[in-house]
C-alpha cells in the first residue's frame, strides 16, 4: 500500500508543477483533463501526507518512552495511544480512498422510468418516481431536463426519460437501477384493495462525444406531431423526432422542445448514452469472474426495492435496509438510503480486494 500511496504523492506533484507550465495553460483541453486528474488524487494525497504526519508523531512518541525520563515517558505513552488509534484510523481511510473508482461516477446520468406491470397503477407510479428524482435533484442543486414522455390520460407516464447533470450524479443515482415494486390501493379501486405494480428504472451514465462515433449515414430521422394529453402546442407543428439507428435497431423519441433542431440533438445525445451503455454491458459481461456487490448488479431486471403506502414504509432488498418515512422519501429524501447503499458497495469492495 505504501508504495502505491508514493506514486500517487509524487503524480500528484507533478501534475500541480504541469498545471503551472504556460504551455499547459494555454491548451484548454489539456488544462481541463489536468485539472480533473488532480481532483481525483487530492483526496488520497491529503490524506496521505496526514498518514506520514501521524507515523512521525507515533516514532517520536516511541523515542521519548526510551529516553529514561519518567515525566516524558507518561506524556509519550498518552500521545503514543493517541497517534495509533488516528493511523489505525487513517489506513482504514486510505484502503477505501485506494478502491478502484467508477470511471462514470463523476457523469451526468439519463433516467429511463417506464411502466411494469400494473397497467394504469404503474403509470402513476412512474410520475411519482420521476417526481421523486426531480426533487431528489434540487435539493443536491443538481439540474434535471426532460427528454421524452408518454403520458397517459390519469397523468401517469407510461415512460419517461430525462438528463440529471452535476457533480457525482452517477455516483449517487446508479443503485437506483432495477424494478421498483409499490403496494397502495389505486384511487380507482372501489373495495380498497391494495394493489401491487412495478416499475423499471435505468440510470445510464452520459457518453462524452469522444467515447462513442457514429457514423451518420447509420441513422435515420423522421420528423412527427408531438402526441400528449393535451396542451396548445401537442399536434399542431411536425417538430417531434424519432431516430433509428440501423446497426444497433435502437429508435429513440424526442418531443419535449418545440424546436426540431433541439429535440433532434436531444435524441442524438441519447442514442450515444444507450450504445455507450451497451459497450458497457457487453464488457461487464465478458468479464466471468466480476462480483456480485451485496449491493445487487445494477440490472434492471432485478427487484431493488418496494414502496409500501399502508404502512408508510419502503424497503430496499439489496441491504435489507427499511425506513418508515415512505413521504419523505418520495419527497426527494434519498440521502439515508442512498449513502447505506454506497456503504454495502465498499463494504464489498473492500472484503473482495482482501481475497
């Protein structure tokens, strides 16, 4: 570990002296990736500097012990203690701080919610997830823009997808993948039944324009109305978009702007979201050995968690984890269940690197 720690000590001066040479300056690319890797190794290099701070405390502590003076020998012993317990400390923080890093964890996310089983049930509960996200989204001062809706006539979506942009998004919203399961009695049902419904949820990180090329004449464009519930503007001009793209059979919509030009590069950022996803799963998937988290895998296939109204309670399934504060948490109060879920996830990183 230490000498992992040197390296990172000593890439981290050299890229603070590079950020200081005018030629670097003036190459804003190169300037920005700079900038990006010193961010991520500030942390483990404060850390370790504290590291080597408490070890020299420790060894001078030691010395004073042998040194034969009874008075300082006491004080050493007391600062001895205290300097072991704080590296004990530090080397638990440098192990995590050492863990291989998502390489999208510092991405914009597109949100994918569409309708399970449950029918018109699951359309509303689709609203009330997007909803959920979208406030989750404000109160970290994050910005959300819709992309495509299929409404329904209740005010569900059949599905909806929509870009949550700023720092760690990824990070924080990809356990937010797989089938979320809701128990209520629909506003429908008569006898007052409880129902149950389920809804898909997929956290895609943005592809950067350098991680994936398309090639144009793969792609088709057809341009239609806007179809909704209503509004003034749905069904009178042709600025809707639908791509297909031929290699991969991918068609996306695009209705939220009024401008055809808008929402044909709002489907075009999708389409290189979606190839760069399935770049991702294929080589997730070539990789036979890669571990199951306690966290779960991420597919959407998997049941994650379940929204109890009743009993005010919701449940994920990952980490057996259960609060009861359904409101709040369908208020956008995401931090408890979210940072327990990061917590599992280096819980079991951390057991698989000590294998």
């Amino acid at each position: 570990m230490t000498e992992k720690l040197e390296a990172i000590a000593e890439k981290f001066i050299k890229t603070e002296q590079m950020l200081q040479d005018p030629v670097v300056i003036s190459d804003p690319g190169k300037y920005r990736r700079l900038m990006k890797e010193r961010k991520s190794l500030l942390p483990v290099a404060e850390k370790y500097n504290m590291y080597k701070d408490l070890t020299a405390r420790r060894d001078e502590a030691r010395e004073l012990i042998s040194s034969g003076d009874p008075e300082l020998a006491e004080l050493a012993r007391a600062e001895l203690a205290e300097a072991e317990e704080a590296i004990a400390k530090c080397e638990e923080e440098l192990k995590i701080l050492l863990l291989p890093k998502d390489p999208n964890d510092d991405k914009n996310v597109v949100i994918e919610i569409r309708g399970g089983a449950g029918g018109d049930e699951a359309a509303l509960f689709s609203y009330v997830l997007y909803r959920m996200y979208c406030m989750y989204a404000e109160s970290r001062r994050w910005k959300t823009e819709l992309i495509n809706c299929n409404e329904t006539e209740l005010g569900g979506f059949k599905e909806v997808s929509f870009t949550v942009s700023g720092e760690g998004a990824y990070s924080r919203l990809k356990f937010e993948s797989g089938v979320h399961r809701v128990q209520r009695v629909p506003e429908t049902e008569a006898q007052g039944r409880i129902h149950t419904s389920t809804v898909t949820v997929a956290v895609l990180p943005e592809a950067d324009d350098v991680e994936v090329e398309i090639n144009p004449a793969d792609i088709r464009f057809e341009t239609c109305k806007s179809s909704g519930a209503g509004g003034q503007h749905i069904n009178k001009t042709e600025s809707a978009i639908r791509l297909y793209h031929k290699p991969s059979g991918l068609i996306i919509e695009c209705q939220d702007e009024r401008s055809q030009f808008k929402n044909k590069d709002k489907a075009l950022k999708l389409l290189k979201t979606k190839l760069y996803d399935m770049k991702r799963r294929e080589q997730h998937d070539r990789i036979a050995s890669e571990r199951r988290s306690q966290v779960g895998t991420g597919d959407r296939s998997e049941r994650i968690r379940t929204y109890n109204y009743p009993q005010n309670r919701v449940t994920d399934h990952r980490i057996g984890m259960t609060l009861y504060s359904l409101d709040a948490f369908l208020d956008g109060d995401l931090d408890a269940m979210i940072d327990a879920l990061i917590t599992a996830d280096t819980a079991a990183k951390l057991s698989s690197e000590e294998e």
